[in-house]
C-alpha cells in the first residue's frame, strides 16, 4: 500500500533525514547475508542453527493463568542448577526479565547503582521501577562505595552486567560482592554475554569469580543459541518475581517451543566443553592477529571491539569488512558513546581458522585507508 506520512507523524520523516545526515541512521538490513561469514551474532557456541525439537508453539496464556507448562519448569532447574542459584523463572527475554525484575524489587523509596555501559534493557528497568538511580562511571569501585555510603530511606540495589557487549570488559564482582554485603544491598549481575562461554561449565563469570549475587539475570537468546531468558537467585526472589513482575505476570508465558529449544541448547553447552574451548581460541587468535596489525581493540573474551571513531568511518570499514567476505557491524552512537563508533567482532565456535584470516585481512584493508589510525 503506497501511503505518505500521515500529517501527524511527519515528525518522523525530519527525524530520520536527520539521523541519515549524522550517519546515526540504521537501515533494515536483508534477512541475513548467507554470503558472509557471521563476525555479528551472540550465537556464541555455534548453536543457534541446529534443529529445534517439536514441541507446542503456543503457551496460550499467562504462566499464572494456565500458561505454565513442564518445560518450563524444566528449563528454570537447569537455569538454577547452572548458575549455583536456588531457584530461577523464565522471561519471554532478557529486555523482559531485566525490565520486571528491577520493577518488582525496588520502588520510589531505594537507591539503584548502575553502571553507566548498562544495558538499554537495565536502564529502562531502573527508570520504570522509579527507584533513585545514580548512575556510576563505568567499573568505577569507589563511585559505586561513594553512592552506597551516602543517605538513603530505602533498599539499594547495585545492578551491573559480567561481561560488557559493547567493550568487552567486566566488573570486579567479588569486590561489588564486599561493597553490597558491608552497605547492606542486594548484588544483580546480568550474565548475558558471559553464559555459556565463562566459567565453569559455561556457570559464568559471577562463577568464575566464586560469588553468589543475589540477582543473576541470563538469557537463552545468546550462547543457548534460542530466545528467552531467566532470572535467578533464592526461592523467595522467583516467588515474588512470579506474584510482582508485571513484564512476567501481564504476558503470555514462553513459546514451548522455544523453552524446549533453549533448555536444549542449555544441554548441549554443558555437554560439549569443546564448543567452549573452540570460541576461547577463536578469540585469542582474533586478538592477536588484530594487535599484530596495530588495531586498537578493547577488553577480553570473544567480544573483540575495533574502536575507529566516527561514525563514518565505522560505516566505511564495515563495507570494506564485507567486500573480504566478513558480516561485522557498525557501532555507533547512541549504543556507545560519541567518537568512539566501532566494529564489534563477536566470535563463534562455528567459525574456522580461515574465517578469521579473513577478518584479519579486511581490517589490514580498512586500516590502509586510514581507518583506525592514529592521525598524523
Ligand atoms: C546485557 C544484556 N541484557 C539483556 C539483553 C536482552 O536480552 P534478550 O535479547 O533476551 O532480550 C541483552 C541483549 O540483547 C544484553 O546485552
């Protein structure tokens, strides 16, 4: 149906000339570029192409109503028992899950610590929960002990992700760990990106690190190579996420489906160390064929961010990135701040050793144009 802009939302026709003037514009891409090799999904363990099993599409309702199905109590014991937590319940997303867990614990009268490189899903969580947030740079101990320390009425809440998507690095949990136990507050670590690859088992890096917060938030979409995602912590906390977490009571449960898949791919992570290992490896060798080129990228893990700038030049690498035969993105504002626009190489067991030659040789490319390059 051919139709112009209604007058009413022509608003939206100067906002987005003016998001294509500043570069900021994000065009909807083809489905997926099966010509390239995939630098670009969180399909961390490769697992996301394999066959789901059958299972019923539908959950028909609220898991309170007659939503709730045995697979999703199977999916939250093998949540729970990965992760070293009592208990978990199962979200239709982590956007979902962070949104319903922030809202049903903390309200107008407590305090939220969040790092700044939060989440979208964490930060609308917080402003929803209408909970005082202080917003802390980013990793910064003693900003998060200054915050803690100061007058309070209520409960506070320090929230955090283990491993940061977009830089690659992660918090010294079990120093948070310290600060929550001695100002009395509850530790949320959002493990995301860290499921699946880190820790023990695939436990994570709250594991890893030998703590227990008192909120861990994962989602199956990721390393379990599916969709949804769980929130996880003490028999009381899923009890009152069930009764308070509106994005959880006032939605349809999890597709069945997709429970069945995730708890498949759940299995599959921890019964295949080799797929862990393979994106371990993959990894160190992207990172040190891209500091043998001189190309300054962040952090540690299977993220591996090529921080180049402007958003133009992002865009301009990403397309010299392609004509090698690499599908790595541009990252620009507002997911990351202003002048630091990036590639965002995220990297799969799936991959093979010349994919990453490959990768290696268009940023070579790239930065023969300049790309990345200290000026002068
Ligand atoms: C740290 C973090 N939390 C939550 C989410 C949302 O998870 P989901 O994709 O399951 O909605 C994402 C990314 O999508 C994320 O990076």
């Amino acid at each position: 149906v051919k139709q112009e802009t209604p007058p009413a939302l022509q608003f939206l026709d100067a906002a987005i000339a003016e998001a294509r003037e500043a570069d900021l514009f994000r065009p909807r891409h083809p489905p997926h570029r099966l010509d390239l090799v995939p630098f670009c999904s969180n399909d961390y363990l490769g697992l996301a192409s394999r066959p789901a099993p059958t299972a019923p599409s539908g959950a028909g309702a609220s898991r309170l109503v007659c939503g709730e199905r045995p697979v999703h109590r199977d999916l939250e014991a093998a949540a729970a028992h990965l992760t070293g937590q009592q208990s978990a319940l199962v979200f239709t997303s982590g956007y979902a899950a962070n949104i319903g867990v922030l809202v049903a614990l903390a309200g107008p009268d407590d305090l939220i610590v969040s790092d700044t490189l939060n989440h979208a899903s964490l930060i609308d969580g917080a402003r929803l929960s209408r909970a005082r947030v202080r917003v802390v740079p980013h990793l910064d101990l003693p900003a998060v002990e200054e915050a803690l320390r100061g007058p309070r009425a209520g409960r506070a809440f320090v929230v955090t992700e283990s491993y940061f998507s977009m830089d690659a690095d992660s918090p010294d949990l079990g120093a948070l760990r310290k600060l929550c136990d001695r100002y009395g507050a509850a530790l949320c670590v959002d493990e995301a990106h860290a499921l699946g690859v880190f820790g023990p088992g695939g436990a994570g890096l709250c594991a890893e690190a030998g703590v227990q917060p008192d909120v861990l938030i994962g989602t199956f979409g990721k390393s379990f190579g599916a969709g949804g995602a769980f929130v996880a912590g003490c028999s009381a906390l899923t009890t009152w996420l069930w009764n308070r977490a509106r994005s959880f009571v006032f939605s349809t449960g999890l597709s069945p489906a997709l429970a069945a898949a995730a708890l498949e791919g759940v299995r599959a992570a921890q019964r295949e160390p080799a797929l862990r290992k393979a994106v371990i490896e993959h990894a160190a060798r992207l990172r040190a064929r891209f500091a043998a080129l001189g190309a300054r990228v962040l952090g540690h893990g299977h993220v591996v961010p090529w921080v180049v700038g402007e958003p133009r030049a992002a865009l301009r690498a990403a397309a010299i990135l392609a004509d090698h035969g690499v599908d790595v993105r541009a990252i620009r504002p507002p997911s990351v701040p202003p002048g630091t626009s990036r590639l965002r190489f995220t990297v799969s067991a799936a991959l093979r050793e010349a994919d990453i030659e490959r990768a290696a040789r268009g940023v070579a490319a790239a930065m023969a144009t300049g790309i990345g390059c200290p000026p002068g």
